[in-house]
C-alpha cells in the first residue's frame, strides 16, 4: 500500500493500493474514525459473507 500522512489540523492517515481500493483514519480529539473502500467482485455479497462466516 501506498501511505501518506497529512499532520495538520491534525493527523490523518490515507493509504491506496493493495487489497483495499482506500482506506483512511483519524485520532482527532473527539473525532476519531476508520473508513475503507474495497475492490468491486463479481458475486452475491450475501453468499460471499456466509462463505466467509463458516
């Protein structure tokens, strides 16, 4: 993956490449948060979650 941190206001963290299309976080005082988008798949997602469930 690809990284870059941005410090200010305050820090967050990008990332692109991989197996995720992007992800970001951030520790902000009172705002913190993880977001991520993956990579499109042919399939049903429901059958792909209990595939993956067990």
């Amino acid at each position: 993956m690809d990284v870059r941190v941005v410090e200010s206001p305050s820090y967050v963290v990008y990332a692109t490449g991989g197996p995720v299309e992007g992800l970001s976080f951030s520790t902000s005082p009172g705002n913190y948060y993880i977001t991520g988008t993956s990579l499109c798949v042919p399939g049903d997602a429901d059958e792909i979650r209990k595939q993956d469930n067990g």
